[in-house]
C-alpha cells in the first residue's frame, strides 16, 4: 500500500506542475516536455552523485547491492558511450 501511496502522490504532484507550467500563453506542450525531461535528468544527476557521495563518506556502509570489480562499470561506460556515438 505504502509503494500505491508514493506512486499516487508523485502523479499528483506532477500533474499539478504541469497545469501551474501550461498557465501563460506562451507555454506549449514542447515547453513541458522539456521542463519535465530537464527536471528528470537533475533528478537522475542527483541520485547518481548522492550515490557517489555516501559511497565516499561512508564506505563501509551495508548497501542492498554492490558492483563486485571496477570492470563492471567500465564495461557499462564504454558500452553506454558506444550507444550515445
């Protein structure tokens, strides 16, 4: 119920934003797509720095899952940069 519950107030706050962002007149739906895909990406940001941040202040913290060898992440790297070309 509780996993309902944050999806639900998530919605809702997204929602709200969306119609406070359509207000002016000059606002279109291209104009909110990119708010929204800009606010995503600092979202992403930030959780990838905060992730980088504990593992750096509290490095032996217990974590539900951890990357076994530096391989692994250069191994995404590359293969994410090989997509992004």
């Amino acid at each position: 119920m509780q996993l309902v519950q944050n999806n639900l107030f998530g919605f809702i706050c997204q929602s709200i934003i969306s119609w406070l962002m359509l207000i002016p007149d000059s606002t279109t739906f291209e104009v909110l797509l990119n708010y929204f895909t800009f606010f995503g990406w600092l979202g992403y940001g930030a959780s990838i720095s905060s992730i980088l941040w504990l593992r750096y202040k509290r490095p032996n913290a217990v974590r539900p899952y951890k990357v076994k060898s530096d391989r692994n992440v250069l191994l995404s790297l590359l293969v994410t940069c090989y997509t992004l070309i």
